[in-house]
C-alpha cells in the first residue's frame, strides 16, 4: 500500500504560522510525498504587524499592511481554513475547531500568538482599545475620525504601555492629530522601552518631546471608564478626562493553549526544546509569543517579529527533517537590531553595524520590512505601488 502524505496542521497564521507553511511548502520532499498542510486561523488576512501603525496616518493601506490569505496562498499547496480553535486533544492528535469540524495531523504548529490582557484594571476590558489587529486599527481610526469631525477643541488620547508599541503609537497619533491632539503615555516603570538600546530610546525621548506628548512614569492605571482615567502616581489618585484609552500593556497566551496538558511557564507559556518541540511532545512544535523558548546557546528569545520569522524556518526544516528521518537542528537566534517608528517619515535602527534616525532609519526600515514580506509577489506589488505613490503624488497636485 501506498504510504499517505503525511498532515502538517498549523494554528495561527501570524508570522510564526504563516511563515512555517510557506517554508513547509518550499521545501524538497520527496516525489509523492508533499505534505498535506493546513493553515487555521480566524481572520481573513494576515497582519504584518509592525506596519500596522501606518494604517492610522494614511501612509499605507489595508491591502499593503494585512493581504488576504487567499492571495498569499494561491499559488502554494496550503489549504486555508478560517475559523477559530476550540480544543487540541494531544492524545488523539485532533484539533477540534469552532465551525464544528475537526482535523487530525501527524505533525503540529502551535503559533497562535498572544492577546493584550484587558481585564485586569477595572473598565479597561469595556472601554480600552488594544492595538494587535486590523479590527483594533479600524475601531481606532473610526474614533479618530468623529472626533476629528466634531466641535471638541483638543482630542485627548492616553496610553497606556511603554514599551515599543504605546511610543510607536504614540508618535503616530501626535503627527496625525498635529495641535488638536493632547496625548499622554502612561508607564508604571520609572523610564520608556526598558529593553532597547540607549540609542532607540534617546530618539524615542526626544520624538516624544518634540510632539508634546505628556509622559507619566512610575504611575498605574486603577480604573478606566468611557471618559475619564484614574492613574495612581506613588499613592495619589488623579482622574483625568479622555476621550480614548488605548492598551498596550503586555501579553497573554491563549486559554487554548494554557489549557493544554504540557509544561507551562509562570506566564503561561509552552515549555519547549531547543529544536521548538514542546516538552514531552515530539510531534507538537511552537513558536512565537505562546512560546517559552531558549536556543541551543542557552539565551532566552524575547516575543518579538523577528524572533518569529527565524523560529519559522527552523520549525519548518525541523518538521521536514523529522519526517525525514534526519537529525533536527537546535535553534539558533540572531538579534539583528531593532526599528521603530517615531512619526511620519521618522523613524530609528540600531543594528547589523547600524546606527540611524529621523528620515534615512524611516527608508531602511521600509526596504527591510518590504524584504520580509510574506510572498515574492506581494513584495513586488508593495515596492511598486511605494515607488510610484509620490509619482500619483506629485501628479495630483
């Protein structure tokens, strides 16, 4: 009897996910033997997430920052299945889904990425906005939008987290806004972006000032409600009108995944090997933010974009290999640096031997992200439609 292709079933089609089965289907299996693989996830289209805050000034659009899985896929093997995960029975191999069907595998991808807790301040959960998703993006620009058509003299916006993400956004709304805005973030630690080099962080600073953005350091949100927020500053409570909150504070796995019966880390997530498989767990590999992963030099890899893009080849060629009867390889992370966006044309790079800011880091921070781009074919569309936007542009006027 002929041997059955065997099935590759990946959750999650964020970078860790959708990354693993394109790699997957790149690979050189054996006449006859292409797996089958199936890639889950909820939404319609992937997020190439850290372009997500241009979406807010008008710089890119929706079909730029988060294409349709339909039109990345269409010229793979992947199968393509929209809808949420309900339960992984580990024993059985089975991923049980919400539209009430089920898929066995052979081989499994956990990569369904993280969630912003937004229910741990009272209020925060009804009237806090996240900022993860197209969805997120959408719901903050429809906010933005009747504010900005209102008679309100000054639109104030608070947020929270201070880490990459609330600076990013922070710089966005300041540029977008201009002197309408009011913006303040709010940090619970004494200083911004505690993890990033002094470089990022002195231009991060000096963005913010030059937007007059109000910064509250070493102060807690205890309460949000529909205009105000209540903010403990060393045990003196302030409520101060708002008219958006936006949460950007941290990461939780999935209770999908907290759900599963595997060793856990205190945050929740997956104890893995060197070579991403789950602990006790040969068959299970995970990767991304749900993940609790060091590699084969011991350093512990921190839950960002890039991580995931390295961790996606290794889980593919590990799976290829395993299915190969080949020896797996032990992940090796290399930091390549960090961008960030700090406003329109604005942004800083610290990495690969460079030390950049304001308008060359925001070209450099393009062309590398344009590089990491899904699929050739939505790089090239991408890079044309960047090359000929200031042509329209300039036409236009």
């Amino acid at each position: 009897m002929t041997q059955q292709p065997a099935h590759i079933c990946i959750l999650g089609g964020g970078f860790g996910g959708l990354y693993t089965a394109l790699a997957l289907d790149r690979l050189p299996w054996p006449p006859l033997q292409h797996p089958r693989i199936t890639l889950v996830d909820q939404r319609d289209r992937f997020t190439f997430a850290p372009l997500l805050y241009e979406l807010l000034t008008g710089e890119l659009q929706t079909w730029e920052v988060a294409p349709p899985y339909a039109e990345l896929l269409s010229e793979t093997r992947i199968q393509f299945r929209q809808t949420a995960v309900n339960q992984v029975d580990l024993a059985n191999q089975r991923v049980d889904l919400a539209d009430g069907s089920s898929l066995d595998y052979d081989r499994l991808v956990l990569a369904l990425g993280g969630e912003t807790p937004v229910d741990q301040v009272p209020g925060a959960q009804e009237h806090a906005i996240p900022f993860r998703t197209v969805h997120d993006a959408y719901r903050l620009d429809e906010r933005l939008r009747l504010l900005e058509t209102s008679e309100v003299d000054k639109i104030r916006v608070a947020i929270v987290g201070g880490g990459t993400s609330g600076v990013e956004l922070a710089c966005k709304l300041a540029d977008r806004l201009g002197k309408r805005g009011r913006l303040r973030l709010v940090e619970r630690g004494e200083d911004l972006l505690k993890r990033s080099p002094e470089f990022n962080r002195e231009a991060s600073r000096k963005a913010l000032s030059d937007r007059g953005v109000w910064l509250d350091l070493e102060t807690q949100v205890t309460q949000v409600t529909s205009d105000s927020l209540s903010l403990d500053y060393r045990g003196q409570i302030d409520t101060i009108p708002v008219d958006i909150v936006l949460w950007t504070v941290g990461t939780q796995v999935a209770e999908v995944v907290r759900s599963l019966p595997v060793p856990h880390n205190d945050q929740g997530q997956l104890t893995i090997t060197p070579t991403l498989q789950v602990v006790e767990h040969p068959h299970v590999f995970a990767l991304g933010d749900l993940a609790a992963c060091e590699d084969a030099a011991g350093q512990r890899i921190p839950a960002t974009a890039q991580a995931a893009f390295q961790q996606a080849d290794y889980a593919a060629w590990n799976i290829w290999a395993d299915l190969s009867d080949r020896p797996l390889l032990p992940f090796r992370y290399q930091n390549l640096g960090e961008m960030m966006t700090l406003g329109i044309d604005n942004a800083t790079l610290m990495g690969l031997g460079l030390t950049l800011d304001g308008q060359l880091a925001h070209i450099f921070r393009r062309l590398a992200y344009l590089y990491r781009m899904p699929t050739f074919d939505h790089q090239l569309k991408v890079g044309l439609n960047w090359i000929a936007r200031p042509l329209r542009e300039l036409l236009s006027t």
